[in-house]
C-alpha cells in the first residue's frame, strides 16, 4: 500500500529538517515511544519506536537508508505484521518549508492477502493518515517546538 502526502510550513527548511527527524514522537499522532539503539550519523543509525492506533500498540525496529540534510531522509521500519519504508523529502520556499512523505506499507502472513485484495480500499484512508501526520508536524512547528529542539 502506497502513501504520499504534502504541507507547507512556515520555518526554515533546516529548523524543519531537524525537529522532523529527531523529534518524532513529540508531533506524530501515532508514535508514541522513539529509543535510539545505535547512532552512525545518518544512514545505518538504528532505532525502536513503538506506534499506538486505535489502541493498538505495535513495536517496530527502524533504520535509516537515506540522511541528505537538510533535503532528504529515509527510514524502514521492520514490524511483526508488516514493514514500512518511508521517505520525506524538504523543499525551501524561500524560508518557507514543504515537506513530502511517501511511504509504502508491506503486510506480513496473512495481512500481506488482506493487502493485495483490499489495499485499494485502504490507499485513501492511509493518504488522509499521513496528511494528518504532516498537519500534526506543521502545528508543533509553527507554534514554535522546533526551536525548542533545534
């Protein structure tokens, strides 16, 4: 299942860049926890976040697979019922800052069945998931968290 969301922000595209990717758990709607196992600066740096939906939690361990401050990163997420890879990417519009998340969602077992035959269905509501996300990321920002961060 594949997702792709925008926003803009109204903060520096480094600001953004930053608060984004190590403070996770503070403007995400569903992570709840986020441990650093092991840091390499960038790609390879390891990582457990557990998420929290509905009330369900779940455990994933993470990678980095792509750190291009302050344009790109990567991250894939290895869980016990399916995988997410995602990407977000920073755009500076002039001290302005759009930020782009793709993310694609692996389902495991007999989850990856239900995937093939109803992910159609799911793609819009996994759409409308990660622009909350992105407008969760927006409002902590705007309001001022990443110079807390930063």
């Amino acid at each position: 299942m594949h997702s792709h969301a925008s926003v803009e922000i109204d903060r520096p595209i480094d600001e953004v860049f930053v608060y984004t990717n190590e403070h996770v758990a503070d403007w995400s709607l569903t992570v709840v926890e986020n441990e650093l196992i092991e840091q390499h600066n960038g790609v390879g740096t390891e990582f457990r976040c557990v998420t929290e939906d509905h009330g369900q939690r779940m455990v994933f361990d993470g990678v980095v697979t792509a750190w291009e401050p302050p344009t790109r990163s990567a991250i894939s997420l290895t869980g016990k019922s399916f995988d997410i890879e995602a990407e977000y990417r920073f755009e500076d519009l002039n001290g302005r800052t759009r930020v782009t998340q793709e993310s694609w969602v692996r389902g495991k077992g007999l989850l990856k069945v239900f995937f093939f035959l109803f992910g159609w269905l799911m793609k819009k509501q996994g759409c409308d998931a990660t622009q909350k996300e992105l407008e969760s990321l927006k409002q902590k920002l705007e309001a001022g968290a990443g110079e807390i961060g930063v």
